[in-house]
C-alpha cells in the first residue's frame, strides 16, 4: 500500500475511533441525567416513565456524539501537552455539539409532526449543557468523562 493509502486508513479508523468512544461519553452523560440516582433507576416504576421517548433521545445522542466524534476527530491523538490539551477542549466541544445535536435528532420527530416553533431553539440549545447538567447530577461523571476523552485521544494517537 502507497503511503497516501495509509494514511487515508488510518484517518478512517481514527474517525471511527473518536466517534464509537464520543458516542458512549455522550450516550453515559445524557443516562447520568435521566437517572440521576442509581437507587432511583432501581427503584423506578417503569409504567410511568416515558421509555420510548428516554430510548429515542438517548439514541439520538449517542449518534450525537458519533457525529461530533467524527467530525472533530482530528483534534484527538497529536502528541504531547498540546495534543492532549487540544483533545480535552476537542472533547468538550464534541460534547456540546453532541448535545446539540442530539436535541435536534431527539426533537425531530416532533418537529415533523408538529412544524418547528421558537421554543424549539430553546429545547435543542439546551442540549448544549448536557455535560454540566450531568456533572451536577453526579459529579463522579466529571473522572469517567475525561477518561472516555482520553481514551479516545490514546486510540486515536495510535491510528495516526
């Protein structure tokens, strides 16, 4: 294979990389926020929870978090302070965008149904503090987050 081939390759699986951990970092925040209290998620009377609607939107971020792995996936695996200062702000702003998008993906059905309207903006903006809303939740999400970013970093350094 030319080097170019390589290369190509090795972005691909990079992307794919970032992607597949972002999607599992956004998918854990959004759980984390649903079911702030593990006793609570135990305990839940699951007849009175709206489960397509929490199964729909956890979906929809996850994939959220796919496509802003994705499309910020460079930003992971440089070598050094920099690389991995470069990956964590990478990691927020995938993060945010994965909240984001996620809202959007989350919220359309509803958007077809219904037609779009100003408190939409609202609804998907408010995707963009999943992080910290989930961190207040339960703080010990704050370790498990920069580990999922780190690992994706780590990986991703070795496709490079």
């Amino acid at each position: 294979m030319t080097q170019q081939q390589t290369q190509n390759v090795n972005k691909a699986a990079r992307k794919r990389v970032v992607a597949v951990v972002l999607a599992l970092a956004s998918l854990a925040l959004f759980l984390a926020m649903i079911f702030e209290d593990i006793g609570e998620f135990a305990t839940a009377d699951w007849t009175n929870l709206p489960v397509g609607l929490i199964v729909r939107y956890a979906f929809a971020m996850g994939l959220g978090g796919a496509l802003a792995g994705y499309i910020l996936a460079g930003w992971f695996g440089k070598s050094g302070i920099f690389g991995w200062l470069l990956a964590f702000v990478g990691g927020f702003l995938a993060t945010t965008c994965a909240g984001i998008i996620g809202s959007a993906f989350g919220l359309a059905p509803d958007l077809l149904s219904d037609g779009f309207q100003a408190s939409d903006i609202l609804a998907i903006a408010a995707g963009a503090f999943v992080l910290p809303l989930a961190i207040i939740g339960w703080p010990i999400l704050l370790p498990i987050w920069l580990a999922l970013v780190g690992l994706a970093h780590v990986l991703a350094g070795k496709r490079r």
